[in-house]
C-alpha cells in the first residue's frame, strides 16, 4: 500500500533502539518491540509527536519575549491545544516511523504470496536482537534475584520515514463574523515548516531507556514529496527569524 | 448526459448512489461508548456515515477556502437535508468488492461450531428453521449473502460469508509532567481501533432525480485526495484514501430472497433511532408501524445500543440517544396474500429513504425479505494470495530499503548457516578415528583461530605443510568422511571444500527480499570453515575425556 504525505521525516537509528509496546512474550521477552503484522518495527506517530512537542517547548523557552508570543502561536498550530475542536486541532499530521516503504512492499508481497520465503518471526529476528540487564545487589556485587529482563531492540542503522501531512485548511482565516485567535494572524506553511525543522534538529533520542544509551538518532532530516531534504534549509531560515 | 468541463467523467443524469472504497493508511480510531477507562478509546467495526459527511465538509470547505459551512449557503442541503441525501455507513468490503450487512439477530448456530466452514446457520426468521440444540449467535458482525456454489458441487444452501474487521490494539501512555513517567503523574491507556491496510465500502444515497450537480461536486470531493477521520488524526491515526468512486442510476444495498410466501421480514441494516408520537425516543418498533397502520410483528430479534457522537463545530459531545441496534429483526408470520402484499408495497419506500431520525447520516437503514431461508452455510472470506507473477513480486530495491534489505538478508542468511554448522558437528560421521591426543586438537583449533583473527588462511596451511614426521604420519591415520585428516583440511582450505560440502546453499534457496539476495562473501565462507574446523576439534576433546572416564570406571569395577 502506497502512503501519500506532504513530507517525510527520515532518520536512522545510531544505537540500538527500543520502541516499547507495552508487553512482552512470557519466558522469552520482557518488553517487545512495536512491529506491523509483516514484522516490520515500527515507532508510534504518538511517541514521535510527544517528543517533537518536547523538543519545541525547549526552544520556545529559549526565545526572547517578542519572538516567543509569535512563535508560540505558530507552536500552537503545528501541534494542536488541548480541546476537541476545530480550532484546537493540531495542522500537522504525523504518522508511524516505518521502514522505507519499498521494503515494507516487497516484505508484505513475499509474505502473502502463495510460496513465501519470509515470516514474520524471521523478518523480525533479522531487525532486531534481544538484550539482557540485571541489577546488582550493592552489598553482595552478584545479581539480584527475579530482576533479569530481557528488552528486543531495533539495531543500529536501520532507516525509518514517517510520513507527515499538513492540513492547510486550519490555517485558512475564519469566516466573516468570527474572531481571531488572540495571538494574531493564523501562522503560514512556511513557518510551521521552519519550527517543525528547528524540532527535527533537536529530535536526538527516541525509545524506551533514551536516557541509558539506546535510540541515539543520526541524520534525521525533513524531506519533502521528492524525497529531498528540505530541514537544513529551514532550519536556517528559523535561525535568522528568531535572531532578526 | 452531462459532462464535466475537463471532460474526464460523465455524469448520469438520474444518479441515485455514489459508491466509493476507503482504504485506511493508518489505524484509524472512531471512537463509541463504552471504552471502559476514561481515557482508552475502542473504535466502531465500522466508519459512520455521519463521518464521511463530516469529513467532505471539511474537503468542501478547503476547496471554498474558508472554514465554515455557512447554513445559507447552496451547499448546505447538499450535507445536511434528509429529504436530498444519506451518507450511508461504510462496512469492511468483502473479497468481490461488495458491501456486507449487519449480521441478522435472527441467525444461530450450534455453539461448538464456532467459526467453523460450512457450519449451518438457521434463520429464526423463517417458521421452518431449526432452533440449535446449544444456540449461539454468529461471533463476526458483517455477512455477505452469496448463492449457492453448486458448480464445485456444494449443496444448495445459500453461502452465509462472514466479515470481522481487524483491530490493532495499541497502547500509549501519557504524562502530566514533561520527562516524566511514573505512576502518579502517568497515564496508560489503549486505543483499540481499525487496523490499516484495511478497505471499507461506502455509499452516498441522492434521493431525488437529476441532482447532477450535487453528484459532480460529491465525486470531486472525493477524489480531492486524502482524509484524516477520527481521534488523534495528528499522530499515527486516521490517514484514509478514497478511490473506486462510482456513479450509478441503479443500486440496491441488498438483493430481496423469495421466501415464505405467508412471511416478511423487517431487518435493521444500521441504527435506528425512532421517536413515539409523544417524542421521547423510543426502541419499538411499533412507534414506526402503528401511524402506517401497519401490524405489529409477530416475532423480534433485537437488541438496543446507545446512538451518539461529537460535533467538531462546537466541541460538544452529542445527546446520547437509546437506539435499535444493526441487525434487529421483526418477523411477521401467517399473513394473507394481500396483507403481505400491503405490508409490503408500504415498507418498498422505507428501503431507500431510511426510517427514524439521522437518516442523512446514515440511521434508519432497513430491508426487507433481505434474508428469512432456513438454514445458510457458514463461510469465512477466501485469503487472497498473490500470484507469483503478480506485479508486486518485481519490486526492484534501491537506495536506503537495499541497502536494509541486505542487512536482514546477510542476518537470515547467518542464522541459516549457524544451523548447518550445528547440524554438521552432531552428525555421526563428523569424527576423528583414531582420535588425535587432546594435545593436537588444541594445538589445531589455536591455529584456525588464530588465522581467523588474522584472517590468513596461510597460517593453517604452512601448519600442515610444517608438520614434523611423527605428527604428520597421525593426521594421515587419522581419518574423517573417509579421508584422511591431512587431506581433508588441506582440501578444506586450498579447494574450500569444507565450505562446499557443509554450507553451500543454492542462489534460490538463499535468503532474498525481492533482488536483493544474500551472497556469502570470502570473509563468510573463511569463518565458517574454520569454525567448523574448531567446533570439530571441541568435540574431540569431549569425546576423549569421556572415553578416558569410561576405561577408568571399568578398571576399577574389574580390580577386586
């Protein structure tokens, strides 16, 4: 299947990565990776916008006052507010991180075929591995007992897209007779473009145990329709907006 | 005809239904009462009509460019007057690219049936069906109506195909505070929603002649490109595409059955949401019947839900309204001839414009005589698998998806040789007689070891050529796989025979992932040679001590 996107977000992985699902096999995995029924992994568009949304709270605390309130409204577009409805509604749509979707093809139509050479145990064995941690007891040095776990990760240098969409009509003005948002004009493409590209340079670790040396990110890039990346660019034009 | 200026399509003038197919890109989350928690989500079976409309709304408005749908303005009937229209809800499509139904509350199997093939299914709408010894209701929601396959020789029940879309159940977990995740400032919850890659059939019902128009403008907008529908649209959830839009002058969203002649059978094909003459909403079905002055039916299947939803608008959840849910039944036995026939041509309107309230939305569906036979015979969808041949199966890698592929193929391929190695050492014939002093296999396995790490296999083969007479004259007695130790290692690294005999996998037995295959390189070949080499000489040395223990046992159980 064919995913259409305005753009993507690409990057590969630099250490080994655990994009946690929240349950494990019982007597063989304690925490399993996210994974499609091909036995693709894949990283949650959720867990991908939470740390974007992270990433963008940074740098808007960073920004001097007049360029804050401005660039808290493009913020506040990008992402979405709190609330169900349609001025709260975030302009940006971000999807699963996947594999490139001509693998993601090609594994689907082996594996579906009438003589596949694939399953899914053996496309996720070849993506991943299992890895094992224990605490140790600090008065005796040994391990502490019923604390072995094992977690599957993603290994290193493996590519992922997430497709992203931008729906241009929360950007169009209200209707006549409605009011503007308090915080000025509805902020343009081009500068959600250019705050989402500023978030993409700050997106550095993804995964469970980020903070313990896994899911460290390399060459995380906004591309565009092409497959051109376009986050440079941007990023460069953030620069000298917020330094004007 | 009419024709659009571009040329590309033709509208027919008297289009009565615009149907489409929607395939979901993503999970996509529409979410109905009852979830459990407050903040977990458990998405419809299916996609609502009332979301479709919703979601064309917005497609209008982007193309108007502006962000409200003004009630004064000429597309307001198009979305919202029931007498024009009825966005009808979309069920997972079936393997011809049909539209399923609701299964019938009517329909019973026998309870240790299950989800067996060619199970019976018996209709309690007809007065000839069977009641089941331990009943139980059909577990798959959707049911397709096909004729009886009598030319592969099955019997003549009509086949009673089922459908159950996939869920993929994903769970998140959310903070309250940034970084944090911890039991009091956390919150995990599940979204149980649609699973991608799934396709679903929609239908767009145009009530009144010639509304070319309201065609034209529906068949672009869906064919505008993408939409996202339901929860958390901006991350991971509700990407959908539409395609295979169709007009038709002709449809019907079931096809009647001939059956009892004394026999109707009223089925509610969506929620039905019926208010009684004083307004209040009500699950009777008489409340529909009686200001016809039809008559009650003589036997119900039924069961009750809970109709609402959330306007986007206002940001406000709907009224929850108690409803008839899909597939309720009301049967009406031992009628005359010309009661069934009025009975009938009253109810013959209803089947295209709906009953009850919400009908624009897709509320209020009914058919008549769409089943009431006896018994059907329970079938599940054939699996489509794809040809050999087919299109997909060319997919020609390249750039970072070959690059990736090689990695998994390379790791598929170890795995395979790291079976063939161990199928290798545990086979009898992988021994050494006479066996070499634990002493030799030591010194052979440093040796390869040692030309691994360098990777030399010049190391080994000067070890062989260098062998002083004594140990020279033992590698030649020696012998494994009928030859003598001396020639098979030297065979092994100057013919890498070993690697052929032992590890050799042909090109189309290899692992591959489109053109991308493994190809076991010269590193490869070297270091499974020697590691068999290595795994060989272990085993000896194993074989050796237990031998020396066993001579030792049996000296002392011969000394007095």
């Amino acid at each position: 299947m064919t995913i259409s996107a305005n753009y993507l977000i690409r990057f590969t992985l630099q250490s080994d990565a655990a994009f946690g699902r929240g349950d494990g096999i019982a007597g063989l995995v304690n925490q399993e990776v996210q994974h499609d029924e091909y036995g693709c992994p894949f990283l949650g568009g959720k867990a991908i916008k939470g740390i974007l949304v992270n990433e963008c709270a940074d740098i808007l605390a960073a920004l001097p006052a007049p360029k804050h309130a401005t660039w808290q409204g493009v913020a506040l577009a990008l992402f979405g507010q709190p609330g169900s409805d349609q001025r709260s509604r975030a302009t940006v749509s971000i999807g699963d991180a996947m594999l490139p979707q001509p693998l993601r093809q090609a594994i689907g139509a082996d594996i579906d075929s009438s003589s596949p050479t694939l399953t899914l145990a053996s496309v996720l064995n070849s993506l991943t591995t299992l890895r094992h941690q224990t605490a140790i007891n600090q008065q005796t040095g040994a391990a502490s007992d019923a604390t072995l776990r094992t977690i599957r990760v993603v290994l290193r240098q493996t590519t992922f897209e997430a497709p992203v969409w931008v729906n241009e009509l929360r950007l169009l003005p209200e209707a006549e007779g409605q009011t503007e948002a308090t915080n000025g004009a509805k902020p343009t493409t081009e500068q959600l473009l250019m705050l989402l590209a500023a978030c993409l340079m700050a997106f550095r670790r993804v995964g469970t145990y980020r903070n313990r040396g896994l899911g460290r990110l390399e060459q995380v890039q906004l591309c565009n329709q092409a497959g051109e990346p376009i986050s440079e660019a941007y990023f460069k034009r953030f620069c000298e907006e917020v330094r004007q | 005809m009419t024709e659009l200026t571009n040329g590309t399509i033709t509208i027919p003038p008297q289009v009565k239904a615009i149907t489409f197919r929607i395939t979901l890109e993503q999970p996509v989350l529409i979410g109905k009462l009852g979830a459990g928690e407050e903040n977990s989500e458990q998405s419809f079976n299916y996609i609502p009509g009332s979301v479709i409309r919703g979601m064309l709304i917005g497609a209008y408005e982007k193309q108007q460019g502006a962000l409200q749908l003004a009630p004064e303005s000429k597309a307001w009937p198009l979305f919202f007057d029931e007498q024009q229209i009825a966005f009808l809800n979309a069920y997972p499509v079936t393997n011809d690219d049909q539209r399923p139904l609701p299964c019938p509350r009517s329909w019973l199997m026998e309870k240790d049936q299950g989800d067996e093939e060619l199970a019976i299914v018996h209709d309690m709408a007809s007065p000839n069906a069977r009641w089941p010894d331990n009943p139980k209701a059909p577990k798959r929601p959707f049911v397709f109506i096909q004729k009886a396959d009598t030319e592969t020789g099955g019997d003549d029940d009509p086949l009673a195909v089922f459908y159950q879309p996939r869920l993929s159940i994903n769970v998140h977990n959310a903070s309250t505070e940034r970084f944090i995740k911890r039991e009091q400032d956390s919150t995990v919850f599940r979204y149980d929603a649609l699973a991608l890659g799934q396709h679903f059939a929609g239908v767009i019902l145009l009530h009144q002649a010639g509304q070319v128009e309201q065609a034209t403008t529906l068949y672009k907008l869906l064919l505008s490109g993408g939409f996202h529908i339901g929860r958390s649209q901006s991350a991971g959830y509700g990407r959908i595409q539409v395609d295979q839009v169709k007009l038709l002058e002709q449809w019907q969203e079931y096809e009647p059955m001939s059956i009892d002649a004394q026999t109707v059978v009223l089925t509610l094909l969506s929620d039905t949401l019926l208010r009684d003459p004083e307004g209040r909403w009500s699950t009777d079905i008489n409340t529909f019947l009686r200001p016809l002055g039809l008559p009650s039916p003589s036997a119900t299947y039924l069961a009750g839900e809970i109709a609402s939803g959330f306007n986007r608008k206002w940001g406000l959840p709907l009224p929850q309204t108690p409803a008839l849910a899909a597939g309720s039944v009301f049967i009406f036995h031992k009628l005359a001839a010309t009661e069934r026939t009025a009975l009938l041509d009253q109810l013959r309107p209803f089947t295209l414009n709906g009953i009850g309230e919400r009908r624009c939305e897709g509320f209020g569906r009914i058919g008549v005589n769409a089943h009431g036979l006896s018994q059907l015979s329970y079938r599940l969808p054939s699996r489509t698998r794809r040809n050999d041949n087919d299109e997909n199966r060319k997919i020609e890698l390249a750039g970072p998806s070959a690059t990736l592929a090689q990695q998994m193929v390379n790791r598929l391929y170890r795995e395979l040789l790291e079976r063939k190695l161990l199928d290798a050492i545990e086979h009898p014939t992988m021994k050494i007689e006479p066996a070499l002093e634990n002493n030799q296999l030591s010194q052979l396995r440093m040796v390869v070891r040692q030309s691994l790490s360098e990777a030399n296999p010049l190391v080994v083969t000067n070890f062989l050529k260098n062998l002083r007479s004594p140990a020279r004259k033992q590698y030649q007695k020696a012998k494994i796989v009928g030859m003598s130790l001396f020639e098979w290692l030297m065979a092994g690294w100057q013919e890498q025979q070993i690697w052929r005999t032992h590890f050799n996998i042909d090109k189309a037995q290899r692992p591959h992932i489109a053109n991308v295959t493994a190809t076991p390189t010269a590193e490869l070949r070297y270091e499974y040679t020697v590691r068999l080499v290595d795994a060989l000489c272990r085993k000896m040395v194993r074989l050796n001590q237990q031998q020396a223990e066993q001579k030792q046992a049996e000296k002392k159980g011969v000394q007095p």
